[in-house]
C-alpha cells in the first residue's frame, strides 16, 4: 500500500516527526520480542512485570550511547563480524528482520565486509532478495560469528546476508554499511526459517528477551529550543533489557498486536488537542508499526488529508500558499525565525497494556527532524478500541 508521508517544509524539509523512529531524551518506546513459540508474549501482564523487575536490577552502562546518526539517515550501531573482527556500522532496523551487510564497493561506502578474510564464515549457497519502503539489495546468504562492542560481551553465529547489489539502499554520508533486522521471523527474507539476529541471541545466550532504544534525536534539550539541535546525534540500544537511568517517570507499554513487525494500535490522534475524530480502524490501516528504520510519520492517505487539513486550520494565522500544504513548495524564513508556534503539536495516543487507557506520543514542531515526548495519557473506552480499532 502506498502511504503519503506527513511532510511540512520549512527551509530544509522538514519532516514532521519520525513517529517510531525517534524519542526524546524523556522517552523510551520500550520494544520487546521473543520467538512465536513463547508462550509469554509481549501481551502478557505477568511477562511484563517480569520484564519490569528484571530491568531494574541491572545497569547496561557499556550501551549507553552507543548509537550514532544524522537527521534523517538512521541510527547505527558498531558490529564486529567475523574472524578476526571486522568493524561495521549497522543501521537499526525494526522495520525488517534481516541482518545484512555490504559485501562489494559501493560509491557511498568508505568499508564493506570481506567474507574472504573471515574464517569462520559458512556460505548457505543461498541468495536473497529484500525491499524496503526505500530501496533494495541482493545479496548471498551465509553465517559468520557477530558481537557488538558496546552491546553485550558475548559473540554469537547468526545468519547474515552478503549484499552484492543495491538500488537506492546506501546514503551517501550516513556512515553505516548494513542493517541490523530486529522484527520478527515472520518478515525475514526469503521466508520465516531464516533465524534473525536476536532470535539467534536468544538461543545461544542468556540474554533475556528485551531490548529497548533511546533514541534522541538531533541532541535537544528539554527546552526543545531549535538552536540546540545539532546534526550529529547520539542514542541508545540496551540489549537484555531498559536502563533506569535513560528515563524519568513511568515506563508505558504498548501492545504488540501481531509479532511480525511490531505492529501496535493508534486509538487517537489529535492536532492541538483536537481530535481528528475518525474511525480508529482508519488510523490503523492496513497497519501501524513502529519503525526506527524511517524518519517520518506515514499515515494512510485519508488520515493523512484529514491531519493536513487539522494542521492548515491551526495554522490560519499565518498565509501559505497552497502548494506547502500539497508538499509543493517551500515556505523559507531567515534561520532562527522559524515562527513554529503557529504551527500545532499532533498527538498520537497508543493503545496501553491495559486496555481500558491508551497514553500520548505528543510532537512538537520544532522537533522536526526527531523527537517524541511522551507527555500524558488518558483513559479510553476498551470496548470502543478493541471493536472499532482492530
Ligand atoms: C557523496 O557526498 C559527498 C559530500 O556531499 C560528495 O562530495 C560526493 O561526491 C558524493 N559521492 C557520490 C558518489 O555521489
Ligand atoms: C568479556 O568476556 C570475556 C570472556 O568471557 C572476559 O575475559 C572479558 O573480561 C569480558 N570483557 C568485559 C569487558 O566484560
Ligand atoms: C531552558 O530555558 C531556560 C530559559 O530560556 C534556561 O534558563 C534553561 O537553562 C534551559 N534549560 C535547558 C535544560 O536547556
Ligand atoms: C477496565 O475496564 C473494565 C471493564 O470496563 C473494568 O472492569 C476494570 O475495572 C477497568 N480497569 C481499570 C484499571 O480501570
Ligand atoms: C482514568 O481511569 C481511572 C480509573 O477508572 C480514574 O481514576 C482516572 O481519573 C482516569 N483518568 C482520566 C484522565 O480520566
């Protein structure tokens, strides 16, 4: 399905949010998988307060900030793969489950992975294919031993794809060379045998099953001040668990509705503070994942109108001419006075463990290029969600 993107311009184009791609130093979307096989999924109370107590009593001191990025190219984590170690830098997909790397010069690309020089690799004599919602690559499928610096001290085998051709997949000057898959088996390529990197972790450590991203944006401050924003970021994965020190207040927790991508359900949107008012079955169609591989909020083309229509009404104070709010034309103001109060903040509210109350994913303006705040949350009717939303 084709789903518009919910863009504003400013000077520089200004993505109005990545929605699962990005948090606020306040917030952390907490992402947890397990093989299907579990009988304690995502879903269930008591494995969550498991997952919550377990948390608290370990530190992951070594992964804070062991993510880097740029606005709008992703965020990377180093990876060491195969023997002797060949460091790569990894882009941080949940959005796709195959783990993948660059195995053959690329414009764009300073290192690529050797096979040759690796002995513990194994081929699979198998190839593989995959798209993404931007871009494309083949490549042969194999194994070789992994670990991540500043991750875990544990090395592990785990499937990796060779790619040896790409079309619109590499940045130029994003820095990373792969992609780490952290969904589930359900969407790796060719098909749901091809174990991904965490299950394969899963099975051969004692890790638990649970790990959560920081993810901070351009390095804003709780001022949200535009002058703040750099364009290097730095972030955080914790592997095995949520790191106390990453956030204040109550952690919020989603309900995974299916274990493919980590697809939840959007009970609310609003546009400062009023409600978009549509079906919520709307909102969710054909699916609503979370996705810390892209940087903007996608939303299905009716939500979509409906949204910019919301935006252009809260913002009549200001003249634009029509072409900004088909995504046609720039509106410039002279940097640093960027007028971003008459533009409004969206909300998204998602669906809370207990269904009976959702909380709110609240997006500012200025915090274009990345930012979520978890600002509140409300209760709502269970019974309205479970019939109309799903
Ligand atoms: C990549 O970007 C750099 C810096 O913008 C530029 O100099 C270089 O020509 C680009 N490389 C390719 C292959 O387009
Ligand atoms: C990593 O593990 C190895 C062996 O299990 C151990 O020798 C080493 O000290 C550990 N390193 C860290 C940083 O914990
Ligand atoms: C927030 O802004 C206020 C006033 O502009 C300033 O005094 C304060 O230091 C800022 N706080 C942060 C964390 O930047
Ligand atoms: C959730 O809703 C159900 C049914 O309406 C009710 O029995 C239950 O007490 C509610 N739970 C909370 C925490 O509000
Ligand atoms: C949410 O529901 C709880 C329990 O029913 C109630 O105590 C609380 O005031 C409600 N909060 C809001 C914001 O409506």
């Amino acid at each position: 399905m084709r789903v518009p993107r919910l863009l504003l311009y400013s000077c520089a184009l200004v993505a109005l949010l990545p929605v699962p791609c990005s948090g606020a130093v306040l917030l952390r979307v907490p992402l947890r998988q397990g093989p299907p096989s579990q009988p304690a999924g995502p879903r269930g109370p008591s494995s969550s307060a498991r997952t919550r107590r377990g948390a608290s009593a370990v530190k992951f001191v070594n992964m804070i900030d062991n993510l880097r990025g740029k606005s709008g190219q992703g965020y990377y984590i180093e990876m060491a793969v195969g023997t002797p170690p060949q460091k790569l830098n990894i882009l941080v997909d949940t959005g796709s489950s195959n783990f993948a790397v660059s195995a053959a010069s690329h414009p764009f690309l300073h290192r690529y992975y050797h096979r040759s020089l690796s002995s513990s690799y194994r081929d699979l004599g198998r190839s593989v294919y995959v798209p993404y919602t931007q871009g494309r690559w083949e490549g042969e499928l194999g194994t070789d031993l992994l670990s991540i610096p500043h991750g875990l001290n544990v090395s592990l085998r785990a499937n990796i794809a060779a790619i040896t051709q790409s079309d619109r997949f590499f940045i130029n000057g994003s820095n990373w060379e792969g992609i780490l898959g952290l969904a589930y088996a359900e969407i790796a390529r060719p098909d749901e045998t091809l174990e991904p990197f965490f299950d394969s972790l899963l099975r051969q450590t004692s890790v638990p099953d649970v790990f959560s991203l920081q993810l901070c944006g351009a390095g804003f401050t709780q001022n949200y001040s535009w002058h703040t924003i750099k364009d290097c970021v730095g972030s955080s994965q914790i592997i095995g668990g949520i790191d106390p020190s990453l956030y204040v207040g109550e952690l919020w927790y989603t309900p995974i509705r299916r274990e493919w991508y980590y697809e939840v359900i959007i009970v609310r949107i609003e546009v400062n503070g009023q409600d978009l008012n549509m079906d919520c079955k709307e909102y969710n169609y054909d699916k609503s994942i979370v996705d810390s591989g892209t940087t903007n909020l996608r939303l299905p083309r009716k939500v979509f109108q409906a949204a910019v229509k919301a935006i252009e009404a809260a913002s009549s104070t200001e003249q634009f001419p029509s072409g900004f709010w088909l995504g046609e034309q720039l509106v410039c103001w002279q940097a640093g006075s960027t007028p971003w109060h008459i533009f409004p903040v969206i909300s998204l509210y998602l669906m809370s463990e207990n269904t009976n109350q959702s909380f709110r994913i609240s997006i500012l303006p200025q915090v274009l290029h990345s930012a979520i705040r978890l600002a509140s949350h409300t209760n709502t009717s269970a019974k309205m969600c479970k019939v109309r939303c799903l």
